[in-house]
C-alpha cells in the first residue's frame, strides 16, 4: 500500500493534511486531530472508476461516529466525434 498526504482546503479558511494509501482494493485517509479526528476506508468497483465508502469522526480518539458516506466517481471523458464537412 503506498503512502500518500491528501490537502483539503476550503473556501472558509479550514485547512487540513490526511495521511492516506491506496492498493488494488481500498483508499483509506485519516487525520488525528485532539477533539476532530477522522478516517476513512473507501473500496474500489468499477473497473476502479468508484470508490465508494464511510468517513467518521471521533472527539476523543476512542468512540468513533458515522460521518456521511462517500462516494467518488471517475468522470468519463467523451470521445471526440469527428465533424464532416461538404462542400456542395
């Protein structure tokens, strides 16, 4: 599983570092935080175009709580069509 930093940044100014990995079947991130922790595991499908999975939080690094489930998708690109022209 290879280690990775994922950055979330937001528009109101909170700014936070993950620890992360990824293989073959899973993407888990976490960030110990005193009083706002959080992790994550989510699971590859789709020919790994989803991953799809559960984020929690904990305040005490003890009890953890559901958060909102998450699910990525991979955006499909259009191929280009190609444009005919005639000249009559």
């Amino acid at each position: 599983m290879a280690g990775r930093r994922k950055v979330s940044d937001h528009s109101r100014g909170v700014f936070r570092i993950y620890e992360s990995a990824i293989d073959d079947i899973s993407w888990p991130w976490w960030r110990g935080a005193p009083g706002f922790s959080q992790r994550f595991t989510g699971t590859l499908a789709d020919g790994n175009s989803t991953i799809a999975g559960l984020s929690q939080l904990s305040r005490d690094n003890v009890h953890w709580d559901d958060d909102p489930k998450i699910t990525y998708r991979r955006k499909r690109w259009q191929s280009w069509t190609p444009v005919t022209r005639s000249d009559a």
